[in-house]
C-alpha cells in the first residue's frame, strides 16, 4: 500500500503540474487532435526509461548513508514540486496552457520524447527522490518496486491523458475551477510525501548509527 500510493501521489504530481511537456500535449491536441495529444502525453515513457537506468546506476553504487542524505535532498525537491503545484493552484490558466506557441512535427512521440529528456526536472526528481525511493522499495520486495513504478506511470501518464481528452473533447471540460482544485491536492500529497522521506531517511541514518 506504500508503495502504491507513493507512486499514484508522485505520478499525479508530475502528470498534472505545469510543465513543458504538459503544455505540449494540450497545444498539439490543440492543433492536430487528440491522438498526437495522447502521443505526447506518453512520451515518459520512452524518455525516463534512460533517465531512471542512470539515476540507479549512479544511486546503487553509494553506501548507504549517503544515500539516506539524498533522500533528504529529494524531499526538498518534492516539497519545492509540492509549492509549485500550490502556487499554480492559485492562478493556473488552462487557456494559457492551450495558448502555448510550442508546436511539434510528424512524429509527436519521438519528440516529445526528445523534448522530455532534455528537461531538468525529469533527472532532478529520479536522482534525488525517486531512485532512493525505487532501490527502497525493491529492497523490501520486487513486487513494492513494481508496484510503485506501475502507480508512477499510470498516473503520471494517464493524468496527462485524461486532460487532452477532456480539452478534445471541449473547452468546457477541463475548467481553471478543476484544474487548480486537482493543483491543490496535489500539492498537499506530495507535502505528505516529502515528509515521510524525511523520516525515513532519518530511521535509515540512526540504524546505520546503531550497527
């Protein structure tokens, strides 16, 4: 059950926080429709395949201490993603997410994709939080690991989607109201989040500590 909802919180906070990739999605559904918009909206899925095998790569090879210091570092960028998602619940514009001037070309996946990887935030959530949190869960059981992935990806993924349909299907959908309400939830789960790796960060360091 951890492991399920820290992955359905930290999924929804990324699939749904104003972003590069989120504005892409909406604009290209915008223009050319809703299956380019749902190309868009799973390009994670290609481009954070590399990002997560080099943040583990990079993660497993610390000893264990230092990697309870990251998780500390990660729940600051989650607490920092967490006041990004409260700031924008209080003025988030779907219409200025629609606006937007990116457009993107014949092969939307590959591009966004492209576009993913190259984006900071992606590398700065798996090295910091979502790796330690990744190797911890598959330290307990592979199926903890799988699970969180499978909850991250979905959501992460399907948040993204849900909004394209509802902006294809019409303006009407997908509401400021709505969208700054699903901000403002978020916010407070990945708080939630934030916190908890912070204290088990700090159990982690004391049972070093102890042996």
């Amino acid at each position: 059950m951890e492991a399920l909802l820290a992955g359905l919180a930290l999924g929804l906070g990324s699939g749904v926080a104003p972003g590069p990739l989120l504005a892409l999605a909406i604009a290209t559904t915008v223009r050319r429709g809703l299956r380019p918009g749902l190309a868009v909206s799973a390009a994670p899925l290609i481009s954070d395949s590399l990002i997560i095998a080099l943040s583990l790569t990079l993660i497993s090879q610390l000893p264990s201490v230092a990697i309870a210091g990251i998780s500390i570092i990660g729940a600051l960028v989650i607490t920092w993603f967490s006041w990004e998602n409260f700031r924008a619940s209080r003025t988030a514009d779907v219409a200025q997410l629609r606006a937007t001037e990116k457009s993107i070309g014949g092969l939307p996946l590959l591009q966004a994709a492209t576009i993913n990887l190259l984006n900071p935030a992606p590398w700065l959530f798996w090295v910091t939080a979502g790796a330690p949190l990744l190797i911890s869960f598959f330290d307990q059981s592979t199926g903890w690991g799988v699970i969180f992935l499978v909850a991250f990806y979905v959501t992460l993924v399907g948040s993204k989607a849900t909004l394209v349909v509802g902006i294809a299907l019409g303006r009407h959908r997908v509401t400021n109201r709505v969208y700054r309400g699903i901000l403002l939830g978020v916010a407070i789960m990945l708080l939630v989040i934030a916190i908890g790796l912070v204290i088990n960060a700090i159990n982690a360091i004391n049972a070093i500590n102890a042996t």
